[in-house]
C-alpha cells in the first residue's frame, strides 16, 4: 500500500509540500521541543473558573497532545471533517499550535489531492494519505507505527483518538491537560459523549475511579485519553475489528481494556463532555457481535459479569427482533471460542 504524507517542522506554517511515497512522519516534524511549555492562554473576558477553578501555571501544563484521526475524502463527510478541524482550532486559544498535532489518515487520496488540501489546513494537522480505502483499526496503526518509528510518543504524551465526526467544545482539550498534569499517575481517563454534549465545569464532574462497567458500556475512541507510556506498552489496534471488518466494530472496547491491563490509575467521569452523535439502537444491535466477541475475549480479566450481561442484552435483542436468531448464535459460538482461546488472565487497575 502506497503511503504518503505531507509535513513541515512543528511551529512552521505549511510550506509548499514535498511527497514522498512510504515516507515516515519525520522526526523532525513530531518531535516535540522539551524546553516549550503552553500556558492557559485566557483571553480577555473570559470566565477563569470554567478551567477547573482558576488558570494554571505553566509547570502545570508541561504536556504534549497527539490526536490520531482519519477520514475519508470521497465519503461525503466533509462537513463533520470541518467541524472536528474547526473545533479544534477553536482549541488553539487555549492549547498552543505546537503543543498539539492532529494525525490525520485522509483515505481515497491520490497524491494530487494531497497535495492541495494539505496547503488549505492548520499548521497542527499532519495529513498522511492512501490512496484507497482501509479498515478503521489499519488507519489508526498507519498512524500509529509511523509516529513509533519517529519516537513521537514519549511516556507522558496525552494520546486520543477521534473519530472524524467527533468534536471537542471549548476548552475541553486543556482541560484534560491539567488534570493529567496534576495526576502523574493518572494513565488512562475517559468520559461519556452525546451529539449536545455537557458545557458544565470540569470541576462539577470531578473523575472517580472506573469500574469495569463504566469502561464497558462507556469508553469509546472520541472519549479515551492515555499517557504514552500506555499506548506504547499496548502497541496497535486489533485490525480484525472495527468499521470495514466483518466484525464490524469494538476494536476501541478491546483497545481500552488492553489499556486498563496496564495503566496505573483509570478514572472515569460520568459527564457527556465530548461531541458526537448519540448511540443508536440499530448501530448497538450491529455491533453486538463485535462486542461480544472481545468481552469473550477479556472475560478473565475482571469483567466476566459484563461478558454474561452482554449475552442476556443478545436475548433481549432477539426477543425484540432487532437481532435474528441466528446471528445471535453465530456471534456466540465465536465468543465460546475465543473465551476458550484467551490468554491468562491479567488483571484490570481498576482499583487505583
């Protein structure tokens, strides 16, 4: 598969671009710069107190943000597409350009479009380009891989991946900075989202410890957050699952539970604070297979409750005729058959 990407120097703006075909991200393009640091950047008039009660000093907010994303460029959805990018350059204000780049995955892109949507986005976005169409697991470890190989995630680098129509209002993003900062043991947040998410303070949805069954029905790819260390310890996404596999979907539940195996403390807060659309009953009725296919998987770990409410939920579905009979059965056995298979059991950090 031919790969291509578009970058310049952090803090740059973009530069007429060079193509080279299976080129990594440089080095030089996502390394970032250890002497900089970003500060709250309120501008006048705004209320101080929505940033978790007052501005934070600059030692608070040594952290670095990588966003790993990816869209496809003849999928009509370049409306969503803008609305991600324009939130997050609403971000900027409080988040410095250069202490924040977006990975960005464009599918169907031919080295000539590249070419010209790469001179029309933000100096932060760092577009990487195929020119046909990947599963979403395989477009996350493109990404993933060429920031390994450039050793672009250090062990403190706040991770998120979002999906192309997932939005973050403002001051979210610095928000989570902070409360990483402020807890170095912190390896692993999320929260809830809904298409109006909540513009209630941070500090009115303070995060608790997680549970097995808030990762579980909760943690999503547009509501995860993890420290470097987590993601390079975990390593890639499971590329059989998710949109554009069979299976459909819950390489995200798969990659956060992986994540919960390893993080030092997990916290949850029970607050829709991301934007993106609202859950769907047919789109939990066409994942159900995936889904219950990895809790199968990590049923040893600590959520076999979870694994066994999920069978009852297929019941339920083939009760109410929102999944056939034998779908049903067919996602069970592969769920029988890899609870089989699974590795040891390594248990979730739940409780730190």
């Amino acid at each position: 598969m031919m790969v291509y990407s578009n970058l310049c120097k952090l803090g740059d703006s973009f530069a007429p671009p060079t193509l080279e075909p299976n080129s990594t991200l440089s080095r030089e393009a996502m390394r970032y710069q250890p002497a900089l640091v970003f500060d709250i950047g309120l501008h006048k008039g705004e209320d101080t107190n929505f940033y978790l009660g007052r501005a934070a000093s600059r030692a608070e907010t040594n952290m670095n943000l990588i966003l790993i994303s990816t869209t496809d460029m003849k999928g009509g959805r370049a409306d969503v597409r803008d609305r991600m990018l324009q939130a997050l350059g609403e971000s900027e204000r409080t988040l410095r350009g250069d202490r924040m780049v977006l990975a960005l995955l464009l599918q169907n892109c031919p080295p000539e479009e590249l070419r010209a949507f790469a001179m029309a986005l933000p100096a932060y976005v760092r577009p990487v380009a195929v020119a046909g169409r990947v599963p979403l697991s395989t477009a996350r470890n493109i990404l993933l891989r060429q920031l390994a190989t450039d050793g672009a995630i250090a062990t403190d680098t706040l991770v998120a991946f979002p999906d192309d129509d997932c939005w973050y209002p403002s001051g979210f993003l610095v928000q989570v900075a902070i409360l990483f900062a402020r807890n170095p043991e912190l390896d692993l947040w999320f929260c809830r989202y809904a298409s109006n998410p909540s513009q209630a303070r941070f500090a009115e949805a303070e995060p608790g410890i997680a549970r097995p069954a808030e990762i579980v029905r909760n943690a999503s790819s547009n509501t995860i957050f993890m420290r470097g260390r987590v993601v390079n310890a975990i390593g890639e996404f499971d590329e059989g699952l998710g949109v554009g596999t069979p299976m459909g979907g819950a390489e995200d539940l798969d990659y956060v539970l992986r994540a919960g195996r390893v993080a030092r403390r997990t916290a949850y807060c029970d607050a829709a604070l991301v934007g993106h659309r609202d859950k769907s009953r047919q789109l939990l009725a066409r994942y159900y297979a995936s889904s219950l296919l990895v809790l199968a998987r990590h049923a040893r770990n600590g959520i076999s409750r979870e694994f066994h409410r999920k069978i009852a939920v297929g019941i339920y579905y083939v009760l109410r005729r929102r999944l056939p009979l034998a779908e049903f059965g067919r996602a069970l056995r592969r769920a029988s058959t890899e609870r089989r298979n699974a590795k040891s059991p390594v248990a979730l950090n739940f409780d730190r």
